[in-house]
C-alpha cells in the first residue's frame, strides 16, 4: 500500500513505518491525526518549534490525515519528536516518529520554507 505526497508528486511507503522509528534525520512523520485536524492546525503547532522549514500535509478522501515534516537539522527534528509525540490535537495522540527518508523542500504544501522560494 504505498500513500501519496498530495497534489505535488512522490510517494512514500506507508508499510516502512509500521517497523518503528528510524535513524535521527531532519523529516519527522506524523500520524494517528483525526479527519477534522487541518493543515493550518498542525502547522501552527510546528512553527513554535526550532528549526520547522516545511510541512507536507496529506489528505485523502475516507483516510486519516498524515504529514511529513522537515527541521533544518536532526537536533531540531529529535527536539520536536520528544516534545510532540503523544501530544493532543483534536482528541487524539499525535504518533510522531522519524521519517525513512528526508522530505524535499519541493514538496512542501506550509511552512517558512515556502516563503523563501
């Protein structure tokens, strides 16, 4: 089963996650999110976070809601992880882990990086 990258292309394979986290790098992955949170609602969260460039938010009609995230560095990344996995958002636990593989900043659909293109 493999799930989208929205709108802009590229894939991920979702079944990669069910192994458990990865080695630290820069993208987190964020799931376990309620069909009401909006995009605008989980970037708000992450942009009080050191290091947030870039949210790829992915929705797709009769699925959860799942995003990747990207830091500038894996500090930044790791320092979110522990700060966000577990927290509330719309009555559910965030499951927040790293990614198997860096996001681009091309693919992302929020976040400060868009404002420097």
């Amino acid at each position: 089963m493999g799930g989208g990258m929205g709108a802009t292309g590229g894939s991920y394979d979702m079944k990669a996650y069910s192994n458990g986290p990865s080695r630290p790098i820069n993208t987190l992955y964020v799931t376990g999110l309620s069909h009401s949170t909006l995009e605008s609602q989980l970037n708000e969260i992450l942009s009080k976070h050191e290091g947030f460039m870039a949210l790829n938010f992915v929705q797709k009609f009769g699925r959860s809601p799942h995003a990747f995230v990207l830091f500038g560095d894996p500090q930044s990344s790791t320092n979110a992880l522990n700060q966000l996995n577990g927290q509330m958002l719309n009555g559910r636990p965030m499951i927040v882990q790293y990614a198997k593989s860096e996001m681009h900043k091309g693919v992302a659909t929020s976040g400060p990086v868009l404002n420097q293109r």
